[in-house]
C-alpha cells in the first residue's frame, strides 16, 4: 500500500527565538499545530469546519526529540503523518529538517476525536478515509 506524508515550510521568525537565536524549545508546538492545521486545510476540511460540526481534536499527548537547534530565519519542513488510526483517536508523527537537510526535532502526538463537550466520540468516516493514506503502519522516521 502506498502512503502519502504532507509537507509544510516555515519560516522561522525573530519572535521564536531566544536571546541565543535558536528557537525556544515550546515553540516547536506552535510550528506542529501550523503544519496540522494546513494539512487539514489540504485534505479539504480544516479544523473550523469541524469545529462547527462541534468536534474538535485535543492533544492529550505529545512527545519531542531535539536533534539540532533551528535559527532565525532558517527554512523548515515539517513532514507529517499518522502513525495510528483509530475510532476515537489519531497519532500524528513529524520530523522537521532545516534547509541543509539537518533533523531538527521527531515529534509524536496523541489526539482525541471529542465533541465540544469534550466527551469522546468516533473520528467521522468522512474524515477516517481522508486520513487514511496518510497512515504509516510500523514506520518511523526518528
């Protein structure tokens, strides 16, 4: 079976780095949840739209490697993926490299499928078959 990784570039800008121009360490969230948010985008149905079907996607667990340190105005891309697949929940897997190719970070993390209520339910399977080219069975990239 083949599968698809989603690839999004980012900029990294003065406001992400610290005194010691490497981005601070959090940050690297802020840049998954943008490379999240565009492969949503991509799939055709970003997260507002699901946000009004009143389901929303909580991380309830996140996992980060840092590999080398990313500098102001460095060109990252963030390859993405789901490692897992399931009715109420979703594994995102992401490896950022900088333009030179060097891994930057290997980042995991854990969504629940809920409604605005925050009570769990089944991901639509509307959304199930959009995501499931994108799932890596047994694939790492760490």
């Amino acid at each position: 079976m083949v599968t698809a990784t989603f690839k999004y570039r980012h900029r990294v800008s003065y406001s992400e780095c610290t005194a010691g121009n490497h981005i601070y360490y959090s940050r690297y969230l802020d840049i998954l949840e943008l490379a999240r948010g565009e492969f949503f985008r991509h799939l055709g149905t970003p997260m507002l739209q699901w946000q009004e079907q009143e389901i929303i996607f909580p991380v309830i667990e996140c996992h980060l490697r840092y590999h080398a340190p990313a500098r102001y105005d460095d060109l990252l891309t963030v390859e993405l993926w789901l490692g897992e697949l399931r009715p109420v929940c979703m594994k995102f897997n992401a490896v950022i490299h900088n333009a030179a190719g060097v891994k930057i970070i290997t980042a995991e993390t854990i969504h629940a499928c809920t409604g605005t209520n925050e009570k769990p339910r089944r991901i639509p399977d509307e959304l199930a078959g959009l995501l499931e080219p994108y799932v890596h069975s047994e694939k790492t990239k760490t």
